[in-house]
C-alpha cells in the first residue's frame, strides 16, 4: 500500500509502497478515505517532540476515517463495510490511576496513533476495535476526519463545563480547532464571541454561529471581554502566548480559560488577576472515548461538519510546508 513515511525527523516524509498491516485478534484494517493534517503532525515531523520515544520510521496521522476491511476474529462491535474513525488515543491500559479515576487520555501507557503506532498518512491502517469510533449516518466521511482530534479538542472542555445555554464562551482563534468550537459552543446554545486578528476572518465567524466578534489587533481581547462582562468559559486555540495573558483579563467571575493549543514560549500571569472573581486557567487534552463518541453524535445531530480542503496523499509534503507557513486556512484532509 501507498503510505507517507516519516524516516528522519526535520525531512521531507517520504511516499513509498509499505506492506499492508496484519490484523491482530482484536484488531480492525481500515481502509482510509480522509486523514486530517493536525498542527500535532508538524511538530512531530520537524522533530519538536523528537524526546516523546516515537519509532522511527513512522506513517503520522491521527485524524483517521474510513470504512472497516477486515475484523479480528475477538471483535464482535464492528464488521467490513462500517464507517469507523481513529483517533489519536489508540490505548489505554485501564488500570493506572488516570484510568481508574475516568481520565484514560492521561494515560501514562497511552499508544498515540500516528505518534507511537502507525497513521492515517497511508491507504490502510490498522487499530483495536476498542479504540476505533463509528462515525454516524449524516456526517460526510472525508470531512469528518477532523472531528477526531480538532473535534474532540473542543468539544471536551465545552461538554464538561455544564450547561452554557446563555452563557458568554469566547473562541480565541479561529482555525482547525478554532471554527469548530464556535460551532458547537453556539449549537449548545452559548453566546459566542469569536476572538481573531484582522477583517479576514470576521464574516466567516458570524457565519460560523459568532454572536460577537473581536477583533484582538485593535484592541486586547481581554479588555473587550471584560466590558462584556466577562467570559464563563474561554477556548484558547491560537498559538500565542500573547493572546493567553489577554483572555485572563477576559474572564468572569468563575470563569475559565481552557488552553488547547501547544503554547511553548513563556507567558506572564499576575496571581492576583485570578484571585479577584476566582478565575481558573486548566488545560484540556483530547477527551475519552465516550467524550468522542458523544461528540460524534452531536456533530451529526446539530449537522456540524468541519471546513476543509482536501489534498491527495502524494501531495502531503506541499500540504506540511504551507502548514507551517500558516497558508491552510482552516483544515486539510488528505485523501488516498
Ligand atoms: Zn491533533
Ligand atoms: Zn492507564
């Protein structure tokens, strides 16, 4: 088969035929049909997280849909012919505190697909069946693949901050992850405030579901949130470090900012700014497989399809370089 192959860190991924994988027990072979070029597949193929232990070579992708092939002989949940997703947590060992105490995406066992077992970047790929997703009837198969990481991202915080029906979440950055929380924050019946840079963006925002927008290069975001009346909830997906020490500003009382972009460059907090209105600033991962499965049923219930453009697999190393020139608008999907 066809697969996209990360020999060496910091080079081009290389196309060339891989043998197929073999089927474990356990196991389904999936055919793909769309895999998402998360900002994750970047910093694993430029070496960033080179000290994470992943194999060399590797086949990314962690934003995996397509149709079962094949089933193991122990699997009785999914059968040939079933559209199915594979998401970045491939294992969990249930049995390690994070596990036992609901978190199983903390796991210290964790198998990463894409990161420490084989991607989506290839025309088959293979997962427990435990671990793989069924993508309901209404959601289009491609365009899906991103749900499975931008998707969940947000979807989790959102989900377990209760009811937001009327409440204020802002959405700082609008890309991959970014567009897709507005969506859902508006769909959970929230008012929405889109946080970005410049015009470009702001018509798509409002038609995304944004009540309000901002507009972070006039002014701090956070000094327009906070004459809002401050944020309940704030969904920082924009990699800057910046725009993170303005939403503290920006949240309410109780409020919460929730960090789910990779924000490695230090920022300033001033401990006081969260003692004033108990402010809270946590960080979310993922989610579990049921925060997933209850995201898939509500993007196909509320018709939430992410916004992306689709690339064939031979073209994968194009797609990484305007990736990183901060060319792809909102989400790529590779195709076979
Ligand atoms: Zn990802
Ligand atoms: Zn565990």
């Amino acid at each position: 088969m066809k697969a996209a192959v990360c020999e060496a860190f910091g080079k081009p991924l290389v196309l060339k035929e891989v043998p197929e994988p073999t089927v474990g027990p356990d196991e389904v072979l999936i055919r793909m049909k769309g895999c998402g070029v998360c900002h994750s597949d970047l910093h694993l193929v430029d070496g960033d997280w080179k000290d994470w232990g992943t194999p060399l070579p590797i086949i990314p992708g962690h934003e995996v849909t397509g149709v079962v092939e094949k089933a193991g002989d122990q699997v009785t949940t999914l059968k040939p012919g079933d559209p199915v997703g594979v998401p970045w947590m491939q294992y969990a060992c249930g049995q390690c505190p994070a596990c036992r105490s609901g978190a199983e995406m903390l796991c210290a066992a964790q198998k990463s697909t894409g990161v420490t077992v084989h991607g989506g970047y290839a025309e088959r790929v293979k997962a427990p069946a435990a671990f793989t997703h069924r993508i309901p009837d209404g959601l289009d198969l491609i365009d899906a693949a991103p749900l499975l990481c931008a998707g969940i991202t947000v979807f989790s915080p959102l989900r377990h901050a209760g009811n937001l029906a009327g409440k204020t979440v802002a959405v700082a950055g609008i890309g991959g992850l970014g567009h897709l929380g507005i969506r859902m924050a508006a769909a959970m019946g929230a008012h929405v405030v889109a946080v970005t840079r410049g015009e470009d963006k702001k018509a798509l925002a409002h038609e995304l579901g944004a009540h309000e927008v901002i507009d972070s290069e006039k002014e701090k975001a956070g000094n327009q949130l906070a004459r809002m009346g401050g944020a309940f909830l704030i969904l920082l997906t924009g990699i800057s470090a910046r725009l993170f020490e303005d939403c503290i500003e920006g949240l309410g009382p109780n409020g919460t900012l929730v960090v789910l972009a990779a924000i490695a460059d230090p920022a300033k907090v001033i401990p006081t700014a969260l003692l004033f209105g108990q402010k809270k600033i946590a960080g979310s991962i993922i989610g579990t497989r049921d925060d997933m499965d209850a995201m898939l049923a509500f993007a196909a219930d509320h018709g939430i399809a992410p916004i992306v453009e689709r690339h064939p697999l031979g073209t994968v190393n194009d797609v990484l370089d305007r990736m990183r020139q901060g060319k792809i608008r909102l989400r790529a999907v590779l195709t076979p």
